[in-house]
C-alpha cells in the first residue's frame, strides 16, 4: 500500500506542479496581454488627445477665415468697382481719340481749302468747309492755333504750323500770352 500512497501522493504532487507551472504561464501570458493592452490605451488615449488639439486648431483657423471674409469681400467689391471705372475711363479715351482723330481730319480739310485759297492769292473765306465751332467771331469759340514753341498764335493753314499746331480757343491763347501772328494774323 506504501507504492500506491506513494503514487497518490506523487500523482497529487505532480498535479499541484502542474497547476503551479500552468498558473505561472498563464499569468505571464495574462500579464503580457494586459501589459500590452495598457500600452495600446495609452496610445489611443494620446492620438484622441491629437486629434483634439487638431480639431481646436481647425477651429480657430475657420474662427479667422470667417473674421477676414468681409474684408476679402469689400476687397473684391473694390475690384470690380475699379474695374468698372477703368472702363468707362477707357471707353472715355477712346471717344476723345475718335474725336481728336476727327478734328484731325476736319483740319486737314481746312488746310487743303486754304492751300488752295492760297494759290487763287488769300485765304478762302468759304465758311461752308468750316465747322461751327471755328467759324464764330467770339474769342470763346473761335479756334486758332499755337506751336510747341512760339509765343504767336495763328489761324488755320498759317505757314508757321507746319511742324506743331496745338488747338485752343481765342481767349484763352491771349490769356496765356500769346499775340497774333504777323502773316496770318491770328
């Protein structure tokens, strides 16, 4: 009976090793597994903490983004106002270039009628070729011209206006200075 106790006992013994040796495994695994379980917390604890510090900072950008849009708008607003000036300005200039061009042409007109008024002795009187604004005696309306550089002003087709001939009325050539020219007298 001692062999059978003994084995009893050995057998008891064996089962008590065992269970000590299973318990140390599985606690080891079990303390891994919680160990890592721990880390992979505080990860996800720090990326949440990320990605609220992120979201602030998103915030906080669209808070600027909303404070500078009225300023963005009334720059725009701007803009398109000064586009719209320079427009009109251009469309301005442009006119004023047709109706220099126009002038110019209306000159040369006047210039081709005295050349040939000049050839028949005198400057042709025909006021028909003469547009209105020419052809009055008021020193407001009465056009005569000027050079770059002389201090006389003259009439149309005066042989002193080859090189420059500067518009302006009759008024305002003797408020500035000018006298009549002594060939075509003014």
């Amino acid at each position: 009976m001692d062999g059978k106790k003994f084995d009893k006992n050995t057998l008891k013994t064996l089962v008590i090793v065992a269970s000590l040796l299973l318990n140390c495994v599985l606690g080891g695994a079990s303390y891994t597994y919680y160990h890592h379980l721990a880390e992979q917390m505080n990860e996800t604890a720090s990326l949440q903490s990320q990605v609220s510090h992120l979201e602030g900072s998103v915030s906080d950008l669209q808070a600027q983004a909303d404070e500078s849009q009225p300023t963005i708008d009334g720059l725009k607003a701007q803009v398109a106002s000064l586009t719209e000036e320079k427009n009109g300005l251009q469309t301005q200039v442009d006119t004023l270039t047709s109706q220099k061009a126009d002038l110019q042409n209306q000159v040369d007109t006047l210039k081709a009628g005295a050349s040939s008024g000049s050839s028949s002795g005198g400057f042709s009187s025909d006021s028909s070729s003469v547009p209105a604004a020419y052809s009055s005696s008021d020193d407001q309306s009465e056009t005569v011209y000027v050079t770059d550089t002389g201090s006389k002003y003259h009439s149309a087709g005066c042989r002193y206006l080859k090189k420059s001939q500067i518009p302006m009325s009759l008024s305002e050539a003797k408020r500035q200075g000018y006298t009549a020219c002594s060939v075509c007298g003014g």
